[in-house]
C-alpha cells in the first residue's frame, strides 16, 4: 500500500514516478504501485483542493455555457467536428 501524501512535494514525486510506470503491464509489480499511487494522489488531491457543491448561481451559469453550443448549433445549423 502506498504511503499517505502529506505534502505538495510528495504529491510531485509520485505524479512523476506514475509518469515513469504509466504503461507498466497488467498484473505487474508495477501496475499495483501505480493505482496505489494513484489513489494516494487522488486523497491528497481532495483534501489538498477540495471542490464543494457549486452555488445555485455557478450550476445555472455551467449549464447556460454546456447548452450555448447546442443553441448555437440549432440556430445556425453548424455542427461540429
């Protein structure tokens, strides 16, 4: 099991060690060091910057600006991609 990240510093160097064992073979040494490391970097991460539950107002702004393609698309018969 991987060690509790504690530290910004601690969160860089398992960012990085994961950059080294990123296509590490399934059912290796390896593939259980990264998701542990994964895991550990995910907790730090939500402790470190937590995101709350957005106000009324930022939820209603988010869902204005993921409909404004779709409006756009309808209006102008554009579709993307």
């Amino acid at each position: 099991m991987a060690k509790l990240i504690t530290t910004d510093e601690e969160c860089a160097a398992a960012i990085s060690r994961i950059d080294e064992i990123w296509d590490t073979a399934v059912g290796s040494p390896e593939e259980l060091e990264f998701l542990d490391l994964a895991a550990a970097i995910e907790a730090y991460e939500n402790l470190r910057w937590p995101i709350g539950e957005p106000t009324p107002t930022e939820a209603a702004e988010f869902r204005a600006e993921q409909e404004a393609p779709a409006v756009a698309e309808a209006e102008t018969g554009a579709v993307d991609g």
